[in-house]
C-alpha cells in the first residue's frame, strides 16, 4: 500500500498531467480554434501554475535546509563564513518578504539582483576562464589524451573570449572568431540540454524513471 502512494501513483498523475501539457500544445498547432484546444489549454494552465507553487514549495524547503546547514556549522564553530551566509540570507529572506507582503514599494527584488545577485553571476563568469584553465592544466599533467587536449583548447579559447578588445583594436578580428566559436560550442551544449530534457521528459512520462518515488 505504501509503494502505491510513494512510487505508483505519483508517476500515474505525472504522467498523466504531461501528456495533458503535450497534448495541447500539439492541439495548439493543429487546432487552436476547436473546443477541445481551448479546454485542454485551460487545464494546461491549471497544470502549470500547480508545477510553479510546487516548485517554489520545494525551492523554499531548499532554502530553510541551507540554513539549518549554516545553523550546525555556527553551532559546531566550524566556519564564520557560515555566520555571513546565515545573516545575509536572513536579511535578505525578510526584506523580500516584507516589501511583498506590506507593499512597502521599496524596490527589494531589484535592489538585492543589482546589489548582491548580478556582482556576483559576473564574478563567476569572469573566473570560469580561469577554472577552466586551471583544470585544463591538471588534467593535461596527470594524463595526455586527445580530451584532454580538446578541453584544453576548449578553455584557452574560453579565456580569449574574456579579454577586453577595444572597437579599433587589431585583435578585434581574432576577438570575434573566438566569440564564434564559443557561441557555437554553446549552441552545442544549449541543443544537447534540450535533447536530454526531451529524454528525460518522455522516461517519466513512460514511467520509466519514477523521480516521485523514494
């Protein structure tokens, strides 16, 4: 009875729910002026704002478990930088949660994605290159291989990307090629998440893969 509601039944309503959400949108193309399209987009909406509150649930479980793992680590005098994390998820959790809930109009989401999210994404981003780079070099001293050698090319091309070149600078060429060539490999990857996303989708669908179980 127990593997019914933890493993079964999840994957039937999972199931069931995304072929809904598949159905109408094949329905969409073919005939977005029937009856049944309309009805069928309608219980897509309903699928879809459920799957958004579920995700924001499990989001916000995400959330209070990190800081209950910050919270030990204080506890346990492992880490202060475990004391920072705490104190400025905290604020930041409360600010957001104040201005939406008293519409102070203050400006909070804004104000914490300029301040705090958006210096940090570009921080990452410049030292990716040089993550990239460092590993490329270890992995070329512990064995030669021909991945190796791509991924090492891979990251030097990465890390030209990063450089800043001026509009009248003779390396803007050079610049450029290597911009095409890393939107290329990007491409690339983007194609191969969409592809695998696809897998994934119709092996939960199939019933193949029960994410939902324990």
């Amino acid at each position: 009875m127990r593997r019914i509601f933890t493993s079964t039944a999840p994957a039937i309503i999972t199931g069931i729910a995304g072929l809904i959400v598949l159905i109408s949108f094949i329905m969409q193309l073919i005939l977005p002026q029937a009856d049944l399209t309309k009805v069928l987009i309608g219980l897509r909406t309903i699928l879809i704002n459920i799957a958004v509150i579920v995700a924001g649930m499990a989001l916000l479980l995400g959330f209070f478990r990190l800081l209950n793992f910050h919270l030990r680590r204080v506890q346990q005098r492992k880490s202060s930088l475990s004391l920072v994390a705490l104190i400025v998820a905290i604020v930041v959790f409360v600010v957001l949660v104040a201005d939406r809930l008293l519409n102070l109009n203050l400006g909070a989401a804004a104000i914490v994605f300029n301040v705090i999210i958006a210096p940090i994404q570009s921080s990452l981003g410049a030292l990716l290159a040089i993550f990239l780079g460092a590993a490329a070099f270890r992995m070329a001293q512990r064995r030669r291989t021909w991945g190796t050698l791509w991924f090492l090319l891979s990251a030097i091309v990465v890390l030209l990307t990063q450089i800043p070149v001026s509009s009248n600078s003779l390396l803007l060429p050079i610049r450029q090629f290597f911009d095409a060539l890393a939107m290329g490999g990007l491409r690339g990857l983007l194609l191969g998440v969409a592809l695998g996303t696809l897998a994934v989708a119709f092996r939960v669908l199939l019933a193949i893969d029960r994410p939902q179980s324990e």
